[in-house]
C-alpha cells in the first residue's frame, strides 16, 4: 500500500504542476501490465507486507509489483478516499498489526477488499488487452 499510495500522489501532483495528465501518467504506469496474459495473478497482498518480502517478490512474482500496488491502492482511495489512507498508515505510530488496520481505517476486511480488487485486476488486464488487440 505504500509503494501505490505513493504512486498514486506523484501522479497527482505532476499532473497538478502541469507536467502530465493523471490519466496519462497512469496509463504509463498501468501500461506495465500491458504485455501480461489476461490471466496473470497479481502477487498475494500477504506477500508484499515487509520490505524485504516486497524486494523477494520483484523475483518471485511475474506481475509488475508497482502497478499492482497503484491499482490496489487507486481502488481503496475510490472506495473509502484518501483520509482513510492516512488512517490506516497512522495506525501504525502504535500498533503493526496491518491487517487491524485495515480493518479500522476502512471498514473492510481484507478478504472483501482482495475479492474487488481481483476484479479491478481482470477488468485492467482486459481493457489492455482490448487495446492490443484494436492496434493489431
């Protein structure tokens, strides 16, 4: 959620400095999917939880890390806003306990949330793959 959230703002804030629209720079970034097989698993969210498991999935898993990471974190801002965002990272000055949280900061546990975002996931991969396939 880190890496995603921080995508999601950097994208944020080119486009407002008028460097980029958002939709182009997320294009870019979401365009790292753009050669995956439709059915390309994303990396299990409890994978990514430390850096260092984060750095291990880079090798381990096929799909791009950072546009997973944008989509997820897209996703839940769209769903619960950016103030339940920095909730959830607030609750990490007490506790490491992410998947309470999760939970508290936006009111869904993570099983819902993978379930949306396994959606959000199939409908990306298609749209990219429609788009192949109309330049073909």
């Amino acid at each position: 959620l880190r890496e995603g959230v921080a995508e999601v703002i950097a994208c944020r804030i080119t486009a407002h400095l008028g460097l980029g629209s958002f939709e182009s720079l997320r294009e870019d970034l979401v365009g790292l999917l753009a050669g995956a097989r439709i059915a390309l698993p994303p990396a299990p969210f409890d994978m990514l939880t430390t850096f260092p498991q984060w750095v291990d999935a880079q090798d381990r898993y096929e799909a791009p890390l950072y546009a997973q990471a944008f989509i997820a974190a897209e996703l839940l801002i769209e769903l619960r806003g950016l103030a339940a965002v920095v909730k959830y990272f607030e609750q990490f000055k007490g506790s490491k306990d992410y998947q309470h949280a999760f939970v508290n900061a936006f009111g869904l546990d993570r099983v819902a949330f993978e379930r949306q975002f396994a959606r959000r996931w199939r409908e990306t991969l298609l749209q990219l793959s429609a788009g192949r396939s109309s330049f073909q």
